[in-house]
C-alpha cells in the first residue's frame, strides 16, 4: 500500500510540474509500432473480405439459377397441315398465326460442374495468399527504414555525450587559464582561444540535436507516437549472424507457384462433362400443343447434358504457358537467393571490419588519452602553448568519436545481416 501510495504520488507530482517520465522504445518496438501504423496494414482487412466474397460467389454456382426470358417474333410462314393431311369432308386443318409470343422462366440446378466451382475456390485463396504474402514483402521494406533512423538517432546521442566531455576538458582548461591570467602568469590570447573552441563544441553539440530532432521526427511518423528530447532510444544488443534465408520473398514465389498448380487443374476442368437438371415454365402463342393456335402455359423438365471440347485444341499450349511461369518464377527466386547472398555477405564483411577498426580504435584512444594527459600537464606547467594543448585534445576527441561510430556502424551491420536474412 505504501509502495502504490508513492507511485500515485509521483506520478502526481510529473503532472503537476508538467513534466512527464521519459519514454524509453526498443528496436523491436520500434518495428512492431511502425508495422501497426504503416498505411498498406490496412490492406489486410480488404483481401480478407474481398477473398471471401469471392469464394462465397463460388459456392453459389451449385444453387439454382433462374433465368426469364420473352420473345415475340414474326415469321414468313407456319406449318400448313392442308398440305400434309388427306382432303376429308367436314374436316378444317387448324391454321397457326405468324405472330408468336413467349415468355418464359427456367430453374436449373448444377449437379456436376467438372469441379469448376471448387476450383474457383482454392483460385480466390490462391490470390489471397499471394496478395496478403505482397503486402508482407512491402511492409518488410519498412523494416530497413526504421533501422537506418533508429541507428542514426542513437549515433547523435553518442556524438553529443562525447562532445560534452571534450567541452568539459576545455572549460577545465579555460578556468585555469582565466586564473593564471588573473594572477598575471599567462595571456589573454590563451583564454581567448580555449573560449574560441568552446564556442566550436557548443555549435557542435547544437548540429548533433538539430539532427537527432530531425531523425525523432521522422521516426515519429513511421510509429505514429510523439517523440521529444525525453525520449530514450535503448541500445540494441548484438547479434549473432544466421546465415539462413527466411525473407517473404521466398514465400510470396512459393505462393505463386502453388496459384500456378490450380491454374493448370482448371485447364483440365473446362474440357469436362457439366451435367445440370432443368425446369421450363412458360406462356404464349403457341404452346408445345401447336396444333391448338391459342395462347397458353406450357413446361418441360429434364436433365441437360453439356460437354465442349473445344479447349483441347489450346490445351498443350496452354499447360506449356504455364510451365514458363513456374520456370520464371523459380528464376525469379534463385536470382533474389543469389542478390541476398551477396548483399549477406558484404554486410557480414562490414561487421568484421568494424570489430577490427574498434579493436584499432581502442588502441589509438589509449595512446591519444597518454598524450593529451602529458599535453595538459605541460600546459599547466607553462611548457607548451594553448594551441599544441587544443590540438592533442582534438586528437584525442577524433579518436572517441571514431570509436562511437564504428560502434554504431558495427551494430548497425549486424541488424542490416539480421533483416537481409529475414531472421
């Protein structure tokens, strides 16, 4: 109870003041954030519902369909049954009109269909798979983006700190400076340029926040969450290169491959029997009783029967179309295997160039340090001048900012290998 009493009461105490506690993000959050905010995520509800529509259109094929239909005609001659019937006493061959009318309505109910209607199934979820595999392969990209801010927001943050240490060498050496002027041991000149390299590390440090605000920003769209200076970027742990390919890429050629197999079963579909039952219902002039020239109902029931082969003709052609496509896409797949390889590669070269050049680095900064230690007590004892003390400090300073980038550089590396593999 204490504990939560002390919780609420510095949580009152950050409104009250307005100061809000600072916002600590990951790299992952980073990537989870912008992924949720990114504008195509909002395609996936869209091919969800349009792939269901679809299929359900599909598997209304097998319900029955009603068609209607009217006609009215006019024709240059009927039947005349005084030609065909014997001349007999009393008897008046009916004679039909050369108007006719109809209108008509038919029930048919699909009972074999070749497997057209299954087929256009797994087509709609073929499409589906290949269009959500799309967006995933977009929304990857988006990975690579955020990388490239969050590093160079942490590379900034790592600049100013060692900026401030310089700048706190030198205001220690100007103070000392001022005192050995005020007690007439050195020269206004000497104050004057310690002030001058001060005012050089000041506009330094106000180029690296301008910077660092620029990139805060920039990531701030892509996770749509305000950014400010009391933002804290964690450093991303190391890690350890898996040479595995596991991009969407590979998936999203396999997908299409897999749409390819049901295109080809559809080929085989379309020469097939259909088989349907049928019902007609209808009214006009004249019925199925033609001999009775008056206007009346009529139907008929029965079974239909269809089966054109007429896509044998295209079908060799037609399966070897999309052989090429299967071809191309394995092509397609190997050539992006082999462009990742390669990219892999270089980028697991950078990572072993910047472990050398910070082991290098670490070397130079131990000699730099010794030298501008021995610089600075030198000065203290009026043996050498501002100038040569500025000079070593600014070596010394070169070498630590050196080493902060490689080591941004390396990690940097290391998590460009792990989004190249998609691991």
């Amino acid at each position: 109870m204490n504990l939560f009493k002390a919780l609420c009461g510095c949580l009152l105490f950050g409104v009250l003041s307005g100061k809000v506690p600072a916002q600590t993000l990951t790299l992952e959050e980073c990537y989870t954030m912008a992924r949720q905010n990114y504008p195509l995520i909002k395609q996936y509800d869209l091919i969800t519902r349009s792939s269901r529509y679809s299929v359900e259109n599909a598997g209304k094929l097998y319900l029955p369909q009603l068609t209607i239909s009217g006609q009215a005609s006019y024709q240059s001659e009927t039947i005349n049954f005084g030609d065909v019937l014997p001349p007999l006493p009393g008897l008046h061959p009916p004679t039909l009109s050369k108007d006719q009318y109809k209108i008509q309505a038919e029930i048919t109910q699909q009972i074999y269909d070749g497997g057209v209607s299954k087929l256009q199934k797994e087509s709609s979820r073929a499409n589906e798979a290949i269009q959500q595999q799309q967006l995933e392969v977009n929304l990857y990209a988006v990975k690579d983006r955020v990388t490239q801010l969050y590093f160079g927001i942490l590379l900034m943050e790592a600049q100013l700190q060692q900026n401030q240490l310089r700048k706190a060498d030198l205001q220690s050496a100007a103070d000392k400076a001022q005192a050995a002027l005020a007690n007439g041991v050195a020269y206004r000149s000497n104050v004057d340029e310690l002030k001058a390299e001060i005012v050089n590390a000041d506009m330094a440090a106000t180029e690296f926040k301008a910077n660092r605000t620029a990139y805060m920003k920039m990531l701030s769209v892509f996770i749509n969450e305000p950014l400010g200076d009391s933002t804290t970027l964690a450093y991303p742990a190391a890690v350890t290169p898996q040479s595995d390919i596991h991009r969407p890429e590979i998936t999203w050629y396999d997908i299409q491959k897999k749409a390819v197999d049901v295109q080809e079963k559809q080929l085989a579909s379309n020469y097939l029997p259909k088989l349907n039952a049928f019902l007609q219902g209808a009214y006009g002039r004249p019925t199925l009783n033609i001999v009775d020239n008056k206007f009346g109902p009529w139907w008929i029931g029965g079974v239909r029967l269809s089966w054109s082969l007429g896509s044998l003709y295209s079908l060799k052609n037609n399966r070897q179309q999309l052989d090429i496509n299967r071809q191309n896409l394995d092509i397609s797949k190997a050539t992006f295997l082999f462009n990742t390889s390669l990219t892999l590669r270089q980028q697991s070269q950078d990572a072993e160039k910047y472990t050398t050049l910070m082991e290098q680095d670490d070397n130079a900064i131990a000699l730099r340090s010794a030298v501008r230690k021995s610089a600075q007590a030198q000065l203290d004892n009026g043996v050498i001048t501002v100038h040569e003390y500025i000079a070593q400090l600014n070596a010394e300073n070169l070498a630590k900012q050196s080493r902060i980038l490689h080591r941004i550089q390396l990690l940097q590396a290391q998590y460009n290998y792990k989004n190249t593999s998609g691991n």
